[in-house]
C-alpha cells in the first residue's frame, strides 16, 4: 500500500509535470520562432526591423534585400515618394561577414525626404520652438478625415488633436521594411529550394484571362513588367485604365496572386485553429494596408463548384503522390499538401486621391473636402510584392519552427531526415 504522503507528493509532482506541459506548450503556441517587431514613420528618419530566431550560418546579402526593395518600388501609376526614395537597407548586427550569427538581426532604411520634415517630425520636447517651426508643423496638420484611412478611428482611440500622428504610422510607407524583411525570409526559404513569386491578375475592370503555360514563364514576364503581369496585351489595358484613372483624379484597386512551390508536406497543422496555416497566412496578407479580401486556391469560385468539381484528386506514380489540380491552393486541413502554395489578394482603390470625398473637419465638426497628400494611382503591383513578403515571413517561421536546430548544419540535417 501507498500511504497518503507518499500518494500526494506524487500526485503534487504530477500536477506540476503536467502544468509544466502545458505551460511550455501555451508558450510556444503564441511563440513563433521567426519573429520581427518593425519601428518608423512616413516621414520619419527612418524604418527598423528587429528580426529574432535566425539560426546561425545562414547566408543573407544586403544586395539581395536590396532587389526586392526595388520591385517594390516600381509600378506603372505609383506617386511622387517613389522618386524621391530609393531603398536600400543597412544589415547593421546579426550578420557577420555574410552569414548570420545567431543573435537578432537589425535592419534599416533611412528615410531620404527626411530632411524636407526634420522640424515637423523631431522627437524631441520644444518648450519654445521657433516660430518658423511652428509654422512648418502647422502647415503639415490636418484635421479633415480621408474616408477610407485609419484617420477617425485612430483619431478617437489615441486621443489625437492632429491626424498626423495618425497618417505617419498608419501609412504603407512602413511596408518597405516588411519587404526587407521578407527578403531575409525569402533568403532562408531558398536554402531549402522553396522559392515564390508574384504577379498581378487585375487591375480596375481589366483582369488577366491568358496565363502563361508554367509558372516559370508567368514569373519572368511579370518581373519584366511595370505593372507586373504576365501578358503583354493585359498590361497595355491595365495601364490604360491607370492613366483614365490618372485623368479623372481618381485612384484604382485590383487583385494578386502569390505562389510559392516546392514546400515539404505538414508545414502548419490542424491541433488548434491557430495552427492552421491558411489562418495565418491570411491573417498576415489581409493585414497588409487596403488588403479587403484573401483567397486560397480556387478561392470565392469554390462556392460554384460542385464537390466532384473542386476537390483534387490524388494519384500515384512510381510511389509518388501528386495531383492533376490544385483548387486547394496547396493546403488542406490548414497545412501543406506538397501542391504550389496559391493565395490571392483583393487591393481596395487608395482612399487618398485627388478627387477629393466629402468628409468632416475635427476642428470644427463642419462638413468639408478630405485632406490630400501625395498619393499612389495604383499601387497594386507594389502590393503584390508586399505580399509575396509576407507570406515568405509565414513559410520561414513554419520552416523553422518545424526542422528546428541553431545552426544552418542542423537545419540541413533535420531537413533531410
């Protein structure tokens, strides 16, 4: 017989084995291993990343970042910014002669059109600033809400006087230090062989009917394209539809479509809804500012089809599993199948347009004409890209989180086995 000391300190140590479990589990659910905190403003001296859990020795080149940065900042209707900024990102720790060390990774991109701001956007306390300054800041406020931006809401819940504090955060100007990170993400994928690409499938009333055969050839024409699209005649329509666009002080949305081949099968998983990665990666590309809509695979046009019509069916050829279709876009059961990863995303028409909305003056409650700054006609080729950055950061947290390891050694081992 046990006694009854004896019989509780055994049931208190299980107890605390078992929270143990269950608190170590708890934390890594919440706990992903790729994980990035970003800092900056619009007109701010610059952006940050701060990227945590790259294991060491793996390879990572500015030049690289660099690249994506550009293809970010390219596109047929982009705005005025664009001309002034040209990124390019300083690796400033983390990195050491090409190859990560371990320790968190810092990222920057200095602001260019900062020193047009410096009095506007200084972070230090003015007791008695000049008065050309504080005729410069008052110029740059505004009190009339853009419909469409985060302007009133972000207004009420931050308790705000001057919707520029609102503007500087809220802008997709921060979405560049996204993409540099993104390509750090991209960078860790490739070392696996898994690579992706975008391209734009809509712009405004014109879609792209006619894909090329592979995605090899969708993915060569779009990069050469400053619309990003893979047929010729398509993107002579969507530029058409920008320049109308342009003429009419209006501004356009559209839709992308990211792909990414190669994943090993079981990134994600179905335990928990939180785990499911068509959960997260729709979370990380709605997220993206003027993001309304995602799509996985077939999409909202699975609603038309029948179940004979939509699920694909698996085959097998010389003990190899592969499908005819993919309308699952790659997942099933919120993980990977083995199939290219397909999402699409659906871009709203930027709110900030020379054609201006009626809206409401927080000055005074008075009706009034929105507030306009130098804005983008289209920006959905720059979105696509943004994208595509996002999602590489969703697949590269999976990756690591799954194969685990310090060291690129590890990891390349654990991946094989």
């Amino acid at each position: 017989m046990i006694s009854s000391n004896i019989r509780a300190g055994l049931i208190c140590n299980f107890e605390k084995s078992t929270l143990n479990r269950v608190l170590f589990l708890l934390y890594n659910i919440g706990m992903n291993r790729f994980r990035f905190l970003t800092s900056g403003e619009s007109h701010g001296k610059c952006l940050n990343a701060i990227i945590e859990g790259i294991p060491a020795g793996i390879r990572i080149k500015a030049s690289v970042i660099n690249e994506d940065l550009a293809r970010r900042q390219v596109g047929y209707g982009r705005g005025g910014r664009m001309n002034i900024e040209k990124d390019t990102v300083e690796i400033k720790s983390g990195v050491r002669f090409g190859k990560t060390t371990g320790a968190p990774i810092c990222l920057e991109i200095k602001n260019k059109d900062f020193e047009n701001w410096q009095d506007v956007m200084n972070t230090e306390y003015q007791e008695y600033p000049a008065e050309e300054t504080i005729k410069k800041i008052e110029e740059k406020a505004f009190t009339k809400i853009r419909p469409g931006h985060a302007d009133y809401a972000g207004y009420v819940k931050y308790n705000f006087t001057d919707l520029r504090d609102v503007l500087e955060r809220s802008s997709a100007r921060k979405t560049a230090i996204e993409v540099a990170v993104g390509s750090v993400a991209k960078q860790i994928l490739k070392e696996f062989g898994i690579m992706g690409f975008s391209h734009v499938i809509q712009i405004g009333n014109v879609k792209l009917d006619f894909y090329p055969k592979t995605y090899t050839l969708i993915k060569e024409k779009a990069e050469k394209s400053d619309v990003r699209c893979a047929d010729d005649l398509t993107a002579d329509r969507m530029r058409n539809a920008i320049d109308e666009a342009i003429q009419a002080g209006d501004t356009l949305g559209g839709k992308f479509e990211v792909i990414f081949g190669n994943l090993p099968v079981g990134l994600g998983s179905y335990v928990h809804w939180d785990r499911a990665l068509d959960g997260r990666l729709a979370q990380a590309v709605m997220s993206i500012p003027a993001v309304k809509a995602v799509e996985i695979g077939a999409g909202v046009e699975a609603a038309s089809l029948r179940g004979s019509q939509m699920h694909d069916e698996v085959f097998v050829k010389n003990k190899t599993i592969y499908r005819q279709t993919n309308n699952a876009g790659g997942l099933e059961g919120g993980m990977t199948n083995g199939e290219a990863l397909i999402i699409k995303g659906t871009m709203k028409a930027i709110p900030t347009m020379r054609k201006a909305l009626a809206t409401v003056d927080l000055k005074d409650m008075k009706p009034a004409s929105a507030h306009f700054e130098r804005s983008d006609t289209c920006a959905v080729p720059a979105c696509a890209v943004v994208a595509e950055a996002r999602v590489a950061i969703i697949l590269a947290d999976e990756l690591l989180t799954k194969i685990g390891g310090d060291n690129f050694v590890e990891m390349k081992e654990h991946y094989g086995a």
